[in-house]
C-alpha cells in the first residue's frame, strides 16, 4: 500500500466520523486496509461480510432481485447505517454516522457469464451515493487481486468523500456547505452525477466504466426516514413522523392529510400500465380523485434509501403527471389509518388477504381490525392474478369488522395480471 492511501487511511481515522461497513462478493480489502492503520477502532462500528447467498438474505431481510446490483449495494449501506444509529453512543451525532455496502462479482476460478463490476454504495443522514465501475475482465491484467485492490481504494475514495461533505456541511477547517447548494435543499433533493470519479486516485482505464451519483436530501426527507426509528441517539426518537405530498407541478411540501382521503398505497417497483389503470378506475368508482402512497419504510426490509425513493417517487409522477404522491413511514394499514383517518384504501386482493391475516398481528388480531374500523377506514379490492388463479374478495373471510366497509372490483370489470417482480427479472444482473 502506498503511502498516500495511508495518509488517506489515517485521516478518515482522524476524522469525527463512525462508520459501518457490509461487503460481500468483494471488497473486504477495505476493512483490512482500514484495521490495519491505528485507529480503527475510533471509526469502525461495524464490519461484516455476509458472503453467502442465505447470509445477504438473512442480512437484507428478503431474497434480493440480483446480488451484484445497485439496488442491493445501497440497501445494504442502509442496512449499515441503520446498524452504525443502533451502535453508535447515544451522544453521537447521527450526522456523522455512515453506512458503507459493497457488492461485487469479480474474477473468480470459473469463467462467468457476465461482467467483472462493483456497486458501492454510502448512505448518510442527509445523503446517498452510489458508485459503479465494471472492469474489462479481457485484460490480462485483471486478477481477483488487482480487481480486490481497485474496489477497496474506490471504497476508501468514496468514504473520504463523504467525510469532506461532512465536513463542509458542519463547517469544519473553516469550508461552509455551498449556499447555492443549501437554497436548493429547502425546496427539493439535488441529484449529482459525475463520470469517471476519482480518476486521479484511482485511475479508470479508457476501456471501463465508472460513474458515481449522489442525492443530497432535504431534512424533511430524514425526518420522514429516521422520526422514531429504533436507536440509542436520541436526536429523532419522539416527534411524529410527517407525511410529505408530492406533486409533477410543485414539489414536495410537508402537510397534514385531510380527512376521507383515497389511497392507493404500493411499493410501485416500478410504477406500471396495471397500477395506473387501477388508479383510474379506483377513481372513477369512488367519485373522487385517488392518491397513490409510497411508505418509504417496510415492516421486514431496511428503509428505502434517498436515491431509491427519488427514482421511484419520479418515475411514478412520469406515468401519472396529475396524481398526488403521498410519502409516509407507514408500513402498516393502523399506522396509515392514524395519518389518513376515514380514509378509503385501494389495494389488490393479495394484499387485503394479508392484510386480515392474524399471524400479522400478535397484540390482538380483533382489537386491530376493530381499530382500522374505528378510524374509518373502507377498503376497494381489486381482483388479482395469482399463481395462474383469480383471487377475489368473495374469496377471503373478511372479519365482521370490516364485513360492511369493503367493496370490491371484479375480474369482470379489471384484472391485473402485471407483476412488478417479473418486470424487474427482466432487467435482472447476474
């Protein structure tokens, strides 16, 4: 190792930041690098290596799309993030915590079928950054080590970089954040994208790729990811999470949900012609205009990080420039009756089954259901396609709770046999 990457070692040690760090299918060079300078212990939270198939599951809490993907680099960083929040002192500052996740499929004993490529992703408080750089794997001069070696220095780069963007922002050496850059915060994220980043570290070759995009979060964003997480820092534990309303002509702004409200709630990964056409029909039947909302948290995955939640949030107001996008922290149907009370909910027939399954509600399944009655909630089910079978309402046993606020949209009328999943196989990395 040369002697300016130990530099670089030793002043991210120097510096306020803790870090926790996910790598699998390489990069563990860069937790050797970073434990082998003095002073890891002062920066390292956390370091693992879920190297199996099984272990990323267990690690993400589901099976990924694809194990070498952007996607699965930046919810890992989340993942570690969240992890640096729960280990970190109750004093820190979670500003200054990083969630470091690297996934890579590299030059291995067998020929693979795709390419040589890295995803490393840096998720913040206020920021994500995600880096990809694919190698030319006809080189002769790739091997497994000098590819482990360019992923760990790319790894060490994108830290420092994320350092000195704490340290802009908290003034330190004397730099301010940019105010330009702070303005345009109040009002929206800001998404930067470069080619060939850290080209003078860390040279890229004219024949492989390398870009890095960043998304800088509004605090509003934060407030909607982290307000009541579970953590030792105090700084986000108690106040109620907002809801944000997102529209293609004016942007977000935080806003109390009105009353009697209709919601068509998903995941929209992605957005597709079957979501659009129930929106419109939902509509159409209820007589009044139907929202769509994106709960950036999950009961059994990490949060979704910024640059998955603009992506989405975007592509959604695309497909539908007229909707309204509501984003919440609302995994579940007696949170989302608590933000939107009286509100009629648009969903399809497979998640209405779970959602009056009683496995889901371990305090008391009737005390829930007889809470989502209570808050007014009503419920428009449309049938769905499942494993080659219709599934309708007639086919669920409704709890008399709800018995008489459902309603249903038959295969007669629409049928969505559209699948998100198989959508995103499709444009699947092996």
């Amino acid at each position: 190792m040369r002697t300016s990457w130990q530099d670089m070692i030793r002043d991210i040690h120097a510096s306020p930041i803790k870090i926790s760090i996910t790598a699998t299918g390489g990069g563990t060079q860069a937790i050797a690098l970073l434990t082998a300078i003095p002073g890891a212990s002062q920066t390292i939270l956390n370091a693992s290596v879920p190297y199996s198939f099984a272990a990323v599951d267990r690690e993400l809490g589901h099976t990924p799309d694809s194990y070498c993907s952007p996607a699965t680099a930046a919810e890992l960083a989340m993942k570690a993030y969240i992890n640096a929040r729960e280990l970190a002192a109750p004093d820190t500052d979670p500003n200054s915590l990083i969630g470091i996740g690297v996934t890579a499929s590299l030059a291995t004993g067998r020929v693979k079928r795709g390419e040589h490529r890295v995803f490393i992703a840096a998720q913040s408080r206020l920021t994500c950054s995600l880096l990809s750089h694919v190698f030319n794997k006809e080189r002769n001069d790739r091997t497994r080590a000098t590819e482990e070696r360019i992923v760990a220095r790319l790894t060490l780069a994108l830290l420092k970089q994320r350092i000195h963007h704490f340290c802009q922002n908290n003034a330190c050496n004397g730099v301010p954040f940019p105010d330009c850059l702070k303005e345009k915060l109040n009002v929206a994220p800001v998404l930067v994208k470069s080619r060939h980043p850290f080209g003078r570290s860390v040279p890229c070759p004219e024949d492989e790729s390398r870009s890095c995009t960043t998304l800088f979060a509004p605090e509003y964003w934060a407030s909607l990811l982290f307000t009541n997480f579970t953590t030792r820092s105090s700084d986000e534990s108690t106040s109620q999470p907002p809801a944000l309303l997102w529209r293609k002509t004016n942007g977000i702004c935080q806003t109390e949900p009105s009353p009697g409200l209709a919601l068509f709630s998903g995941s929209f990964n992605p957005i597709h012609r079957g979501h659009i056409a129930i929106q419109k029909i939902a509509s159409q039947v209820l007589n009044q205009q139907v929202a769509f909302e994106l709960p950036v948290r999950n009961a059994d995955k990490p949060p979704l990080n910024y640059l998955e939640l603009y992506a989405r949030g975007t592509a959604l107001l695309r497909a539908a420039p007229n909707a309204e996008l509501w984003l919440t922290s609302c995994p579940l149907f007696l949170d989302k009756i608590k933000m939107f009370p009286k509100a009629t909910f648009v969903l399809g027939a497979d998640t209405f089954e779970r959602l009056v399954m009683p496995c889901y509600y371990p305090s008391g399944f009737n005390a829930a259901m007889t809470a989502l009655a209570q808050g007014g909630a009503r419920f428009l089910v449309f049938a769905r396609m499942m494993n080659g079978n219709v599934r309708s309402l007639n086919q669920i046993t409704v709890p008399d709770a709800l018995r008489d606020r459902c309603s249903e949209i038959p295969a007669s009328v629409f049928l969505d046999n559209i699948s998100s999943t198989e959508i995103r196989k499709k444009f699947r990395q092996y």
